[in-house]
C-alpha cells in the first residue's frame, strides 16, 4: 500500500561565487536606513515563495518555514504544503491583514487537505538585534472534512552559513510533551531561542490504534536534526520526503505490508535530537489545533510567552485597522463595507509579498558584438551568440522586493517594482525609499540593473533554464523614477503624511515627508547612481534616425528595445505585443521613448530640487527633444495615433500600427498635455468598446487588430492593472484640468475606475485570488493566480477621488 510513496532525492550543487558587481564607493552612497526602521524591518515572512516562512534580511542566517498534510489515508506525498503553488486545491490563501513593521494574520483555505489555516504572525520590538517575534498556527476543519480529520504539522528551523542551532531539551526517544526549545547564536542576532509549545488542551491527538505508537506516541511533540551541505539546506521538503522514506522503509520490515501502521502513525519523523544545522518539529493532530512559535532575542529584556502573544496578536489588528481607514480608506462608491475585506486583503498581500533574496546571478558578460543587434536578421546572430556564449555566476548580491506573484514569480521583476510601490508609499515612505535602495545596490560600473533578480539556488529551481541567464544589454521599463517622481509631488506639494498617534511607527514611516530635508538627502545620495542609470539606457537602447533619413526635431531622441525576436520583446514587458515584422535594426518603439521621457522628466525634477542646476538644463533640454520627436516619429496621421516604425523594403522609414497600449503610451506616462492635439483622438480610441474598451477595464489591444486573440494571446487582449492604472491616473488629470476634453476625460474616468475595481472585487470573491489578468469578454481572472504585485494597483484607484457627483465648476 505504500508502493506509490516516491523519494525526492536531494540535490547538492556546488557553486562559485565571484565579488559582487557594486562599486566601492556606491557601497558608500548606498547608506543603510536609520538602526530604528532597520531593527522594525530585520524580521518578517521574508520567504514569500512559501506558504509561511520567517528570515532577517541578513546574509546566510537563521530562516524557517512550516509543512503540513493531512493523514488519513497513504497518497500522502502531494498533501503536504510548503510552497506556493498553483494548482494544490486551494479555496484562496493570504493575508488578511498585514503591516511589515509589525505583523499580521494569514489565512490559508486549504480545500485539498480539507483545512483552514490561520498563522498570526506579531514582531516584538526590543534589544539590539530586531527584537523577537511569535507564531500562533491554528487549525479549523473545513464543512466538507471528515468527522476525524487527521493532520500533521512541522516546522522547522535551519541555521545557514556561521552560527550553531541545537535542540535544548534533554534527549527523550518517545518524544516531548513539553514545549520544544532551540537555541542559538550567530552573527547579526546575538543569542536567541525558539520554543514551540504543545498548545491549549483543547489539542487533540490520534489515539493508539496500532503496536507502533508505544515506541512514538502522537501525542507529543517529535524532533529530528540534520547536518545539511549548505548548498541544500534550503531543499527541506526533499529532505522530509528522504527521511520518511527511512521511517516508513523501517515500518515495512518490521509490521510487513498487510499490518503497516495508520497513515497518521506511518508519515512521521524519527525522534532522533543530535547536533545539526536543520531540526524538524513535527506534530500530528486529529480535528482543529493550535500552537505557538515564539523567537525570543536574547537581547530583549525578557523572553516572548503566549500570553503576550496574544495580546500582540490583538493589538495588530486593531492598529492595522485604524491606520488603514487613515491611509487607504476607499473612495466612493467604494466605500461601503463589502469592499473593506478586499481592500486590505489585496494591501497586505502586496506587503506580505515582500521578500528579502541572497546568492548569486547568472550573467552572460560576453559583450558579443552580435548582441549590438545592429544587421538585418539580427535576432539570429544574437540567438547563435546566446548558444555559444559563456556564463559566470555573479555575486552574492541581496534585494530586498515585493514579488508579483507567490507561486509563480516568487523573485524581484525590476519594471513590476515601480508599481508595486506606488501603494505602498502611501502606507510607508521609509520602506518604499528602502526597497528602492534595495534595487539601486545592485547596478554594476556601466549603470546596468537586471531586469529580473534571480538570485540563489532556491530562486532559480522556480525558472527554466534558458530563462534565468541576465544580459547587461536589455533594458526594462523604469518604472522605479514613477516612485521617485511620487516622493518629488509630495515634497513640491507639502502633503502632509497622515498623523497617527497610534501607530509607533508613524514617525519612522514619514520621516522623509515629516523632513524634506531628510528625503533631499536622500535623492542626493542616490542621485550618481540614478544618472549612471540613465546615461546607460540612452546609450544601450538608442535608435536610428540618421542612417534613414527621417524627419524630426532631434537626430538623437529615438530608441529601440534589444532583446527583440521575431515573436516577442520580453524586455519592453509587452513580450508578445504585435510588432513591426520582420524585425529591424532601424526600428523604433513608441512605449520606450514614452518611458525615457517619463525617466528624463523624472530627473530634471531631481535635478532642480536638489539644485543641480547644470544637470537641470541638460535633461530639460532632453525632455523638450523627447517631446517633439514622439510626434515627429511616432504620430501617424492616417491612423490618428502613435505608432511603431520600421524601415521597409525601399529603406524608408514607416508606422506600423497595432493600436492598443502601444498608441496610448504618451498619454499613460503623462506626457500629453490637456491641450494636447493629440489628445482628442487618444480618448476616443480608448473608449471605444469597438478598440480598446471593455466592461471590465481596457483591452490591452484593439479588437480591430488582425493578431487580437491570437498566438499566446499574452497582451493581444486581456485587461493589464498596471496599463489600466496608468491611464486612469492620466484621465483623472485632465478630468481636473479645464479644457475642450475635461468631461470626456471625467466620464470616461469614473466608468473605468468603477469597472476595474467592480472587476478585480467580483473575481476575488468568486475565486478567493486575484489574478495576473482579465479577460476583456467575461471579466475572468486569468494566467496566474494570487497575483497580487501590480493588480494591488486597484487599492490605490479605490483612494482616489469620486468625481460622479462633481459639476464642471468644482474641479
């Protein structure tokens, strides 16, 4: 019967790692935060590619994580949960509510095991070393479970790199009935201790049914360790999986097949505390549970108990609560109490995504002269070149990001960031700038930043192969100058950050608000680094105008993605987006001149409010340049809108025009003025549902396209949140600003607001996720699920402002 129990062997794989790309003295620039936000941010669910999953944000140390299944029969090995997948029967997990400073809960509706999971996680501020925190794990049985739920539950903690982590009770072969305590020290947290109680009374376990429990009785607590190579120590679930399969090996031989114990007695650990760098705590319940994990500093003032716990527990939620009606309370309509519940959920989930990453990279550094993508035909030199070429592990390097997507991109997206940090800032400043210099940390001498981090051994078993290999020649949309540019409207503008004098934190989260002079600091800090930046991507992603003979005001503002195929630009993020065919190296692309003006934009802004006047001049002589030249080269008049070019057979320069994001780009970075000319027809072709609108939000390509629906279908249809916010944020613009197109753009502005959120609202209710995108048919949430990196753009469209009821006079 136990035939089908397939070993996961581990996998040891040895790597080099080579110094880091960062320069010195950017190490210097790149100052960290103030030691009192730095100790609030050590600690957190920083392994967000897990269900549940606590680290510091510090270099090979201490992190832990939780499994759990249910029992009761033998096709054991596919219940168990640890990371996040997509397809494991789930009825909705994440957070409910969730605050990195201070904590949260997460509920995890798990249809599969037929259980819900609770995990309220609290930090506790206190000491030198980012004060301690505690875990409650609770169990409900699902309506659908049977009478006597049988699950297990482990946790477990592993010590990487320098340090020691060892089991402090004494040795006891049946297993503990107390609480189970480890203790430990390395570098960055002094000494520490973890205990995991046995939890209320009301904790029920499996009774003795089988000769097997007198030697490992369920109702206590089993401990195994493990000295694990460092090169594996993350592969936990593999290791489970080995050492079961001894257990069970051991069953067999002495019960036989027809006399094996109970499923519940069967898949267990050996209780077997030895020194180690990786300890299991396993416990086996029958119906619902509960119990604690608390990390106690041992430079805290006393250790954490379950009491306090649970006082913590009930002082999260309520400052959770009052800081977000002060922050994030929806707008009308979105104000009643149904969206309450989504709101946050969506929040917390965008913050409970946030990741802290270490290890190495892999970049191809050939600088082959292929990849300058200069010849016709050149995506097939640069693919011989990609199969020819070396790579190098680079690193380590550290990140510190909001992911997009739990199961499925549990790593850092550099364009996803800029918009996964526009809600936050509203939230917190501090932790928006620190993820920002998270980022900035990682350009190398030429102002390179990849455009997707996939760093360690753990972070790339999630991607295929051909995909993880980075190349300092593709760029990504810059979406981290939209964050920079929020800062700057908040300065010029004297927003004052909202006062809340329950919140702790408050000072800390508003600090470069509450002092401008502290977030000019700042942007000066960083500032070598964002013109470094800047010069790379105006000399890597350059186009042609000279060599074709085309008219504009400028002979130097165009530019080119690289990385193009015929198929696919996966660095302009647009991936399968219909472009010119075949692909060109005169070639010119609307979205990236669209984005390098946003970027110029951006800087001359930083230039002149840190009095950087010199520079000042240069980029606002840049940005007039970029201006002129997106109409002089990307406005078709035919067509009423902007458009790709490329060069044609007789070597003239032509539009090729797809009309969908890719024509709204000007306008969707703000780069169209209300008394735009162009503007009148950007609109139109937005609203009409014949093109680009929908029910459900704006269609990513027109319906009138001849490739609409077709090949992967990726962005030749479906509804995109980050695109989406983009433009209801330029249409409340000229909604507020007099003008021929003020009452279309207020219309249409108060439509779109409403059917995206109404949307989004709908499917998380109807699926228990949000999703990566909708479709422009049915509103259905597709590709991937809990999504919650840029579709979390709909909490900060539901804080805008309600515009319906507002005559033309009022704004």
């Amino acid at each position: 019967m136990l035939a089908f129990w397939r070993c996961s062997a581990l996998v040891f794989a040895v790597v080099s790692l080579s110094p880091c790309s960062v320069a010195a003295e950017d190490q210097e620039i790149l100052t960290g935060p103030s030691q009192t936000s730095n100790e609030s941010l050590l600690w957190g669910p920083y392994r967000p590619n897990l269900y549940f999953g606590v680290k510091p944000r510090i270099p090979l140390s201490l992190f832990t994580g939780l499994l759990w299944a249910k029992v009761d029969d033998y096709n054991v090995q596919e219940n168990f949960r640890h990371t996040c997948e997509q397809n494991e029967g789930m009825a909705g997990y994440g957070w409910d509510e969730y605050d990195v400073r201070v904590g949260g809960r997460q509920t995890i509706h798990d249809a599969g095991n037929k259980l819900d999971l609770t995990t309220e996680f609290v930090k506790f501020p206190g000491g030198q070393n980012g004060g301690s925190w505690g875990l409650r794990v609770k169990g409900a049985p699902r309506d659908d479970a049977p009478p006597r739920l049988m699950s297990t539950v482990i946790f477990y903690a592993s010590m990487e790199g320098l340090g020691t982590l060892a089991v402090e009770n004494e040795p006891n072969e049946l297993g503990y009935e107390e609480t189970v305590t480890l203790k430990g020290q390395t570098n960055g947290l002094g000494d520490f201790t973890i205990d995991i109680t046995a939890g209320p009374n009301t904790n029920q376990h499996p009774s003795p049914t089988h000769d097997a429990y007198g030697s490992k009785p369920l109702d206590r607590t089993l401990v195994a360790s493990f000295q694990v190579p460092e090169e594996a120590i993350w592969q936990t679930k593999p290791l489970l999986f080995s050492h079961m399969k001894t257990q069970i090996d051991e069953y067999i031989k002495q019960y036989g097949n027809e006399n094996t114990p109970p499923p519940w007695q069967t898949f267990t650990i050996g209780n077997e505390v030895r020194e180690g760098n990786v300890h299991l705590i396993q416990k086996v319940f029958e119906g619902a549970f509960e119990f604690d994990i608390m990390y106690s500093s041992g430079s805290s003032p006393q250790p954490l108990t379950s009491e306090e716990l649970t006082k913590g527990i009930s002082r999260t939620t309520e400052s959770f609560a009052a800081r977000f009606d002060k922050v994030l309370m929806p707008k009308s309509p979105f104000d009643k109490p149904k969206y309450q519940p989504f709101a946050k959920s969506m929040f917390s989930n965008l913050v409970g995504g946030i990741g802290y990453f270490y290890g190495d990279a892999v970049v191809d550094r050939t600088y082959a002269p292929e990849y300058e993508e200069e010849n016709e035909g050149f995506w097939q030199e640069t693919a011989e070149a990609r199969n020819r070429a070396g790579f190098k592990l680079e690193g380590p390097s550290e990140l510190y990001t909001s992911i997009p997507s739990r199961p499925f991109f549990p790593r850092g997206f550099l364009w996803d960031e800029g918009f996964h940090l526009l809600p936050i800032a509203e939230w917190d400043m501090d932790l928006t700038l620190e993820i920002v210099r998270s980022w900035f940390r990682l350009m190398d001498d030429d102002g390179w930043i990849g455009r997707e981090q996939i760093l360690g051994a753990e972070a790339r078993s999630k991607v295929p192969v051909e995909f993880q290999i980075q190349y300092p020649h593709y760029a990504n949309p810059p979406t981290l100058f939209l964050v920079l540019e929020t800062l700057i409207d908040k300065i010029n503008t004297g927003t004052s950050p909202t006062s809340d004098t329950s919140d702790v934190y408050n000072s800390i989260r508003n600090a470069h608000l509450q002092k401008p002079e502290q977030a000019l600091s700042y942007l000066k800090e960083i500032y070598p680094l964002l013109r470094r930046h800047y010069f790379w991507y105006r000399k890597t992603q350059w186009g042609d105008i000279k060599s074709y003979d085309r008219e504009a005001f400028s002979t130097k503002e165009a530019y080119r993605w690289r990385g193009r195929s015929p198929e696919h630009i996966l660095t302009s993020g647009l991936d399968d987006y219909p472009r010119p065919q075949p692909p060109h190296p005169g070639e010119l692309h609307t979205d990236l001149i669209s984005w390098v003006g946003m970027m110029t934009r951006s800087m001359r802004r930083i230039a002149e409010a840190i009095k950087e006047t010199d520079d000042a001049t240069e980029f606002s002589g840049y940005e007039k340049a970029i201006l002129r030249n997106i109409d002089d080269l990307h406005w078709d008049s035919k067509a009423q809108t902007y458009c790709d070019a490329t060069i044609d057979d007789y070597e003239e320069s032509v539009h090729v025009c797809h009309k969908g994001y890719i024509s709204i780009f000007p306008f969707m970075t703000g780069l169209l003025p209300p008394d735009s000319p162009r503007l009148g027809a950007v609109l139109d072709l937005i609203s009409d549902p014949e093109e680009m609108w929908s029910e459900y939000g704006i269609r990513s390509l027109s319906k009138k396209d001849e490739f609409y629906e077709t090949g992967e279908n990726y962005w030749r249809s479906p509804i995109w949140m980050n695109m989406n916010y983009m433009i209801v944020k330029n249409l409340l613009v000229i909604a507020k600003s007099a003008g021929l197109h003020q009452k279309q753009a207020r219309d249409m502005y108060t439509k779109l607001r409403s059917n995206l959120v109404n949307n989004v609202y709908n499917e998380w209710k109807r699926t228990g996720f949000a999703w990566e995108q909708y479709n422009p048919a049915t509103g259905a949430g597709q590709r991937t699920q809990h999504f919650t990196g840029w579709t979390s753009l709909v909490v900060k469209i539901m804080t805008m402002e309600d515009l319906s009821g507002k005559r033309h006079d009022e704004l």
